[in-house]
C-alpha cells in the first residue's frame, strides 16, 4: 500500500490520494469530490463546513477561507477555516489516511452543543444556494449494524438510519435491537432487494463506509443519523444541549472509506480503525471460563407462554416454583442447560438487588442447589430502572421527575455497584453474572438534568464500566451478557445477546428469522470478535421459524433456549422432534468445544 499523497495546486484546489479513493478539494474550500480510482464509479460531492448548533443558535456559515494543506506531519492534513455565526472560529480537518479521508470540525467559543451536522453545510455566503447543503452521492442501498425492522437487512439510500443509545417500540424508534452498535453504515451505488444477505449479494460497485470515531468518553451524544435528501445526505450527531464547549471543542472523526467488498468487512475495518487510534480495546486473546458457553435456558419465552395460558403478566411468572417446573420439564426430556437465567422480574424493584420472597423464597439457596447440580445462574438487570433509586441519585426532568439512574451522581455509582456486588458476590446471592437489558433506555431529551459531563453513548458506557468492575470485583469470572456490539464497549461487555427475534409492536411483526439473526450475529463478530454471542431464542414467529433458527444457532454463537413446552406467540407445542433438535445441537455444541480448544476459548 502507497503512502497517502497531497498537492496544492496552482489553482489553490488540493488533491489527495491513496490507492482506493482520490479527493479534490475545490479552491473555495466550500466542497470536495471525493472518488474511487476505477472507472465506473460515481464521486461523492462532500460539503465541507459542518453545523454545529448551539442550543440558544444555529451555526451557519458566513464566509470559508481556501484550503491550507500541510505536510509535516506523519500524514498530510488539509485545513479549511470559516467564519460562523455561532462560533468566534471554526474549521474542518481533513486528514489524509490510506483508507480515506478523515475528516473533523473544530470550534471556538462558548455554548451548550445541541447538534452536529456532518457532512452539511448551513451556508449564508450570499448570493445562491443559502441554506442547508447537503453533500451528494448517487448511493442506491444502504447498510446499518442497528437492525431496524426484521423482514429488512438493507434499506434504500433514500431512507434514513440511526446508530445510538436511544430507541423503544414507538414509531420511528424502533433502532433498539443492537445500542450502541459500530458507528458506521455501508453504502453501494448497487440496488439490492432488502431482503438479500449483504454479505454474499452482488455489490459489483463495491460499498462504501461512512464511521464516526473517537475516545469513547467523547461520544457524547444520543444518536448518529444518517439523514438523506434528494441525491443528498448528510450525518447528524445529536447531543441535546449536554455537550458543554468552553474554548476548542473537536468533533469525533468521521472517515469515509471505499472499496470495500461487502458491510461486515467494512466494519471489521472500521474496528480496526478504532483500535489503531486507541478509541477501542484491542481485541481479546485470552481464553474465557468455559462455562461462558455452555448451553443457556432463560425463562423469559418460558414466562410468556405461561402468561398466554394463565392471563397473568409475565413478570410475575418469574418465581422459583415456575423455573423448577421449566427446568424439571426439561430434565426429563434430557436437556440440561449448563447456565439458567433468571429473567423479569426476580426482584423486588427493578433498581434493587433483593429478591421478591414470594416469587423466589431463598434465592441465594435455589442458585446454591443449581451450582450443586453443575449449573450456572444469570440475574437479569434493566438498566437505567429508577424503581427504588433515590431521586437524587436520577436522571430528571425540569420538573423533577426521575427518568433514569444517573451514573454521573457519586452516590449512584456507589448503590449501583453495590447492587451488583450483593447480586454476585459469595457473600450476597452468589449468582454468577447478569444478562444486561434494556440499554436502549439511555435517558434522551434536551430539558433534562444529569450530573457529570457525560452524555449518551458516554453516559451509556459510563453505567456498564461500574456494572462491569463490580462484578468483576464480586466474581473473577463473573459472565456480562449485553447487546453492545459498538467496538469501544468491548471492555465493559464478556458477550454479546443478538436480542429479540421481532418488534412485536409493529403494525405486522412476521419475519424470516434466520437472516436477520445471521445478520446480527455477522455485526457482532465484525465490532467485537473476541467476545461470544448469546443467540437469543425469542420470540420466534411460529414453531416452523424456531426451529430453522434452532438447527442452525451453533453457527452463529451460544445456543439459548427460551421455551420449555411450547411457543407463547402462537401456543403451538414442542414435540419430541423438538426435544431430540435441542439434544443433538447441544450435544454437537459441547462437543466442538470440548475439542476445538481445551481451555474453553470460542
């Protein structure tokens, strides 16, 4: 591979170049064209200035200098500087990497940020053209690691995308499936059916990757959009107000990069981007306790059926005499998972450690008698619950209302980590780790009140860092399952769960739920390939989806269970050919690891 070059010419544009792109930067310093050196390909009109909004302004661009290019450094950097309505300075940074531009947008001044707009200009040059500019592309599908709806694996162009923190059921929030995944869509000037698998369909265009990157203690905002226009787009980082500038402030990196031959390799370069700039953990090398992939039963699909049958709320079908009855079903069909998860809802209040004690009477002595038996136990944890929290230790609106805990308040990560501690440690219930949902429900909103700097991807990091060293603190060995597959979370996580089959929710759910789990599973090896994956089971459309799903789950990662007698969505029965699938993939599954690698490595 060439080193990168750089040359102001004469006409004061600037030309780039590596071996996969070329960039012209116009003299203006307004744009520049950005293209794949083989012939075919349409080039990228990227609009240079940025936004970045204040919450009390928006920042437009009164005025841009011509481009400074300077090459003393390690790589050749382009500097374009511009007067802003909102800022007392403001600039672009492109720098010259070998696999494309990476580009950033400085500020100088004071102000609470409300959002950045990548890739955008807000221009009030005079003349033509003011107002929003987007930057131009003849992209015609798209790509993004955040699974949007099930039946979809790619989405046109023309659509948008979001990657965050943030999501729930609603309309236009359903990006919850994977929080925070790789901060980095794929996109190909070909049109792919949005059912085709984009790892193996035809892209002869190849795909592009537009990543964001930075300390992850920088990622400081909710959500990255991608936001699309006529023939244009641009990127939005939004960071409602939390992100305070107070002299320079430096916008996480956004590299685009072409010639990539399908997504997941594009994310798995994105990755390595992030570890080459120390934005996130080298990838793991050291072997894990073995017992991290034993087969797994949690009693969440367990509970959903019972709750079919008998009308109660599911939560409340988590108790000791349910999962005895589950796991003694089972037993007697010679299934024995070598870890049990203990799902919603065990406790007493859901920002609590202790155990509701009519549901789940002595619960320390119950995982006492599964470890007795060779099993493992995970606690479930909703995270960011505010259910017995102080509500000074919250999150909260202007008018006081808690929205979630607040792991920036001392004394928050204090009961927090404390709760876990008495979760996992032998002293406590001595349960051996905890399955971590609801992350999606990292508090969002401009109005709200937080202690501490951070916001966000950040703040979400931030909560699992003191899950995390608690346990770890509690256990050695203690197993931390989350749906984080965001590279940079690869120090707060031990393995990644693909997470629910559908959105319920949707006005009509049904699925193929094979390629989507593919899918996911494919985006989890891409961010985070040192850790295991958690295949989930739930909640499968009909008998006939679980079980394609089933006979294939030890392709993709740790076989999970869920049901134990028959589907909750639609009643139908496990039969013996069931019982016999789930016997011989385990066993199968044992088996490989047995002898791939003595000490349990997957």
């Amino acid at each position: 591979m060439t080193r990168p070059s750089a040359t102001l010419r004469p006409d004061g544009t600037v030309e780039l170049a590596a071996d996969t792109w070329r960039m012209t930067i116009a003299a203006d310093g307004v744009s520049a064209l950005l293209s794949h050196p083989d012939a075919g390909h349409r080039p990228l009109l990227l609009q240079l200035p940025g936004a970045l909004d204040r919450t009390d302004t928006t920042d437009e661009t009164l005025g841009v200098d011509p481009p400074e290019l300077d090459t003393a450094g390690d790589r050749p950097v382009v500097v374009v500087r511009r007067r802003s309505s909102a800022w007392s300075g403001a600039l672009t940074r492109v720098a010259c990497t070998a696999q494309g531009p990476e580009i950033s947008w400085e500020v100088r001044g004071q102000g609470n940020l409300r959002q950045t707009l990548a890739l955008a200009a807000r221009a009030a040059l005079g003349g033509r053209g003011g107002g929003l500019r987007p930057s131009g592309h003849a992209w015609q599908t798209l790509f993004s690691p955040n699974p949007g709806p099930p039946r979809r694996l790619t989405r046109g162009a023309g659509e948008s995308a979001v990657v965050g923190a943030c999501g729930d059921a609603r309309p236009g929030r359903g990006h919850w499936f994977f929080t925070p995944g790789p901060l980095c869509l794929a996109l190909t000037e070909d049109r792919l059916p949005d059912d085709a698998d984009p790892g193996t369909a035809s892209a002869p265009h190849g795909w592009w990757t537009l990543s964001a990157g930075a300390p992850v203690a920088a990622l400081t905002f909710t959500e990255m959009a991608y936001v699309p226009s006529d023939s244009g787009f641009h990127l939005l980082f939004a960071h409602e107000g939390h992100t305070r500038v107070d002299g320079i402030y430096r916008t996480p990196s956004v590299l685009v990069s072409p010639g990539h031959p399908d997504p997941y390799s594009g994310l798995r370069a994105h990755r390595q981007w992030l570890q080459e700039r120390g934005w996130a953990p080298a990838t793991a090398g050291d072997p894990h306790p073995r017992w991290w992939t034993e087969p797994m039963f949690c009693g969440w699909g367990a509970q959903m059926a019972r709750a079919r049958d008998t009308g109660r709320p599911a939560p409340q079908l988590s108790s000791r005499a349910e999962y005895d009855a589950h796991l003694a079903h089972l037993h007697g069909q010679r299934i024995v998972p070598g870890t049990v998860v203990v799902d919603d809802n065990w406790q007493r209040a859901y920002g609590r450690w202790e155990p509701d004690e009519e549901r789940w009477p002595d619960l320390r002595g119950w995982i006492a008698d599964r470890h007795a038996r060779g099993q493992r136990v995970l606690l479930w944890w909703k995270a960011w619950a505010t259910d017995g929290v102080p509500e000074e230790f919250c999150v909260r609106t202007a008018t006081g209302r808690p929205v979630t805990l607040d792991p920036g308040h001392p004394g928050a990560r204090d009961l927090l980590a404390d709760n876990i501690r008495r979760m996992l440690s032998p002293a406590g219930l001595d349960a051996d780790g905890l399955k971590i949902d609801f992350t999606a429900d990292t508090p969002t909103g401009e109005g709200l009140r937080s202690h501490g700097g951070a916001w966000g991807i950040a703040l979400l990091h931030e909560y699992l860092a003191v899950v995390h060293r608690a346990a770890k603190d509690a256990k050695a060995d203690a197993l931390i399952v989350t749906h984080t597959p965001h590279p940079a979370f690869a120090d707060v996580t031990d393995m990644i769960r693909l997470n629910d089959m559908l959105r319920l929710d949707d006005p009509d759910p049904y699925a193929q739920v094979v390629p989507q789990m593919r899918m996911r599973a494919a985006v989890a090896a891409a961010g985070c390939p040192g850790l295991p994956v958690d295949t989930d089971d739930w909640c499968a459309p009909d008998r006939e989806q679980w079980r394609a799903y089933t006979a294939m789950k030890d392709e993709l990662g740790v076989p999970a269970l869920y049901l134990a007698t028959h589907l909750d969505r639609t009643g139908e029965p496990l039969e013996e050919f069931d019982y016999a699938s789930i016997r011989r993939l385990w066993s199968h599954w044992r088996g490989r690891g047995s002898t791939r690698d003595r000490d349990g490595k997957t």
